[in-house]
C-alpha cells in the first residue's frame, strides 16, 4: 500500500471496515474455536485457514498469545513455520 494512492488506501481500509462489520457474528465463535483447537493441540494450522476466512488474521496473534501464555509459546512457533 505504499505505493497506492490515496484513494486506494482508503477504499482498502472502507474494505476491511465492511469485512469486520460482515463478520461480526461469527467471527467471535471462530476465534473462540481456533483458541479450543490449539488448546487440545489440534490442527492448528486447519483450523487458521477456517477463522481467517472470518477473521482479519492481524489481530490474532495476540489473542493467541493472551490464549496460551509462556507455556504454549511452542504452539506460535508452530503456526509461524507453517
């Protein structure tokens, strides 16, 4: 985007503003299914691809690492090399 203009920047902040707005049900219940997968130590990896189709991917990894604390830092690792 930093080669956009002005007026692409903000039609793609109008476009994630209408993505948050679409999603808001569900993205909740899709976070809270990525956060029970990784701790059941699931496939973690699947079930990203399922919450980013609802979920701006942006603000997951804080939540991820507010969800599994210092114990469960080898889970982010998990994720990142993927």
């Amino acid at each position: 985007m930093i080669r956009s203009t002005r007026e692409e920047k903000e039609q793609q902040i109008e476009n994630l503003r209408a993505f948050y707005k679409r999603n808001k049900e569900i993205s909740g219940e899709k976070q809270n299914k990525l956060k029970t997968v990784a701790a059941q130590s699931g496939n973690i990896f699947a079930e990203l691809m399922e919450t980013a189709k609802f979920c701006c991917l942006g603000r997951l990894p804080m939540r991820f690492i507010k969800w599994v604390g210092n114990t469960g830092g080898h889970v982010m690792m998990r994720i990142a090399m993927v």
